[in-house]
C-alpha cells in the first residue's frame, strides 16, 4: 500500500505513529501559532535573526534580555536616557564631550584645590564679597590688619573715632579697634592719624583710591601725646601748589 491507495485528506492522527511526522513532512510555512502548544519552543526552535522589535511585547524586556556590552548609542533613542539609567561612578571624562559642562553640572562645594588648574582663576573669577582678609593674610600673618579711610570727609573728626562713616572698609589681625582722626600738622598741612590697637607692626603701606597722581607719604608715631603707635599720612598730588591733599585712601600695616 502507498500514497495512490489512501483517498487524499482521509488519513487521522490516530493513524499517525509517534514521532513520524517531522519537518520534512510539514510544508514551509504552513503551520500557525494554534499548530504550536503553548511554551513549547525553545531557543533552539528560532532560526537566526527570525525574532525584531514587532514579535516582542513592549515593555516587556529587561537588563537581564539584554547582552552585555551589546547596545550601542545607536540602539538608544537621543535624549531618552537619565540620570537613573547611569551607574553611581560609572562615567569617566572620556565619557563627557569636552566643553559640554557647564556651572549648573557641577555640585555646590564639591571641587576643592586639586581640581582647578594652577593660574587659570582670575579677579573676575572671584566673587569679592566672599572674601575674608582673616582667612588668609591672618593666618600667615604677612599683613596685621588694614583699613579705608575716607580722608576727605568735611566732618572729618580731630579726636580719634572708630566710626564706620570714616574707616569704611577695616580689619585688625589682632582682634583690637581701629582709630582715625585728622587734624593740621603746622610743619606738614593736614594729616590724618590710624592706629591699630593691639597689632605690632612697625611698616605701612598707603594707595589713594583716585587719583592715579597721588602720592603719600607715612610714618608710625613713637612718641606724642595720645597718638602713640599711630601711622601718620599726608598726601600729596604730583604738581600741585598746595603743599599736600585729602583724598580717600588704604592703608595696610605689616
């Protein structure tokens, strides 16, 4: 008996052996999802590259579907991943586009000295109102204290005062008062006394604020009645008739 003997369509599975139908004898594509018991095909039923995006249920893949080192940027959609999709200390420079950050990338206090480059700061890199002269001079104790006087305030004290209308800008390393007064000196014309009390220093240095033109000239009071340890200053303008001038200036004393 064979295939002529048997009417087409009349043969049943029961009449099948087990195992006697195989894929040589089922036609190429002629089997559908209902032919298939449920979780029956394995790995090893897919052909090459037969599975895409289309038999995949969105959604429905994790880390653990995906192969090591196997995506690529190319298989991620631009500006889709954040800050969760990273690994804590994962990213190394060569990851970030140089240039690419910028001041609001970078956390409040978290770079120190070694992260700066030697020399790149600036003044304009420097906000002034943060500064504190007892932070660094201070310590180092390179200058004792220093002090902006506005010298040529019309109700300029002749007795000694500490007030911030005249010793606008002012600190002492030592921790005491700063004093100033003005008062006309017979030999040398108006002359303006700071004292810093508490500091030992012996030298001074003085810079009018404005003009470029102007030049001082200071000394430490000895001796004196009341101005002991005091920096005496009378300033000068370059060319001027008068024998000397009033304008605001800086002194600092070391």
């Amino acid at each position: 008996m064979d295939s002529g003997d048997i009417i087409n369509g009349e043969v049943k599975r029961p009449d099948l052996a087990r195992g006697a139908v195989n894929s040589g004898k089922v036609a190429n594509g002629s089997l559908r999802s209902i032919d298939v018991r449920n979780g029956t095909l394995r790995l090893a039923d897919l052909g090459q590259d037969s599975v895409d995006g289309s038999k995949v249920l969105d959604g429905s893949l994790t880390g653990t579907d995906i192969g090591n080192s196997s995506l690529t940027g190319a298989d991620i959609a631009d500006g889709s991943l954040t800050g969760a999709d990273i690994g804590n200390s994962s990213l190394t420079g060569a990851d970030i586009a140089n240039g690419s950050l910028t001041g609001a990338d970078i956390g409040n206090s978290s770079l120190t000295g070694a992260d700066i480059a030697n020399g790149s700061l600036t003044g304009a890199d420097v906000l002034e109102s943060t500064l504190n002269f007892n932070d660094g001079t201070c310590q180092t104790e390179l200058i004792k204290g220093f002090a902006q006087v506005n010298a040529d305030h019309p109700d300029f004290p002749s007795a000694f005062t500490t007030s911030t209308t005249f010793l606008t800008r002012r600190h002492n390393c030592a921790g005491g008062t700063i004093q100033t007064k003005r008062f006309f000196n017979t030999d040398v014309g108006t002359t303006v006394l700071v004292r810093f009390n508490g500091v030992n220093a012996t030298n001074a240095l003085v810079g009018a604020l404005t003009p470029s033109d102007i030049h001082a000239v200071v000394h430490r009071q000895i001796n004196g009645t009341g101005n002991h340890g005091a920096f005496e200053i009378v300033l000068h303008r370059s060319g001027a008739t008068a024998s000397n001038t009033l304008e605001d200036f800086v002194i600092l004393v070391f």
